[in-house]
C-alpha cells in the first residue's frame, strides 16, 4: 500500500468523524453532560427585579459536599449570610437530573424589570456550567429549564424558610 492511500483513509477517516459528531450536537449542551469529574457546587442566584433598595433583594444559595451557604444582597451590598453544615449535593443532583435543563444559544431581551436567575456548577474551582435566564416579557438568556422550578429545588434545601430569612432583612435596610 501506498502512503498516499492510508493518507486518503486517514483523511476520510478524520472528515466522517468530524460529519458525525456535527450531526449529533443540537446547539445546547444539557446539564451534567460531558462534565469530567463529580459536581462538587452548584450556585444558583436569584436577582431581583429593579425596585427602590429598601425592597431590593437578590439571594444565592451555594450548595456544596460540606455546607449550603444562604446570602441576601441589596443591589451587591450584602445583609445576610447564613451558613448551614449539612450535604445536599446528591439532593440537589436528584431534583435537577428530573429538569430538562440545558444552555441554548443565547438570547437577548430589550425588557426591562424583569427578574434573574442563573445556575452554576463547578468541579473543584472550575465552572463547568454556567446559564443565565432573565424573565421579562417572555425568557431570555442561555438557560433553558424544561419542566420545574429551579428556584424551589434550591430554596428546598436551606433549613429555614428563604422568604422569612428575606422578610428579616429588610428591617434592616431602613437603619443603615
């Protein structure tokens, strides 16, 4: 055989590859696939609508193999941080494998007013999946989220009730 032939089928080889892993992406990337590596955080965020800082609030809730952290901000001016010792990851694992969640290409809104939540997932220090959806006359962003609530399989997981933890907090802002 000739080094031009096993070049040619090597070549040929490379292009059907290629054709092949072409045809099988669809343009998302669904959650937890082709992650190298075991979760070790997720970090959603909720971003509140733009509303006057007295009843601004946005949270996060960092969920991890050692603790779930709980944090209320005010236009990035943090009020509450609580810090619960407790595993929820393979929790937070069953509730999102049951979601249709995946990134899309994004989308962009003109809207204004609207709220935010992102989700992020990392292995070790690595961001191995980050989205973001606004809801303002329809959704945009590059989170899509099939079927459930994203919000409530994470506010699930914190010990007290996030709207009363919330609700605390905005006694506060009219004292600072």
């Amino acid at each position: 055989m000739s080094k031009i032939y096993i070049y040619t089928c090597l070549l040929f080889a490379v292009l059907i590859l290629a054709a092949f892993v072409v045809a099988c992406s669809s343009g998302s990337t669904n959650i937890q696939k082709g992650v190298k590596g075991k979760i070790t955080k997720y970090v959603y965020h909720y971003g509140d609508r733009s509303v006057a800082p007295d009843y601004h609030r946005s949270y996060t809730i960092e969920v991890s193999a050692d603790s779930t952290v709980f944090i209320v901000t005010t236009y990035g001016k943090e009020l509450l941080r609580k810090t619960y010792n407790q595993n929820k990851l393979a929790e937070i694992e069953a509730a999102l494998s049951t979601m249709d969640i995946k990134l899309k290409k994004e989308k962009k809104s003109a809207c204004s007013g609207g709220y935010s939540e992102s989700l992020r997932e990392f292995v070790q220090d690595e961001v191995v999946f980050n989205g973001y959806v606004y809801h303002c006359d329809g959704d945009s962003g590059t989170l899509h989220v099939g079927n459930g609530d994203l919000s409530s399989v994470f506010k699930d997981v914190v010990p007290e009730s996030v709207d009363s933890l919330i609700k605390e907090t905005m006694k506060y802002e009219t004292e600072i």
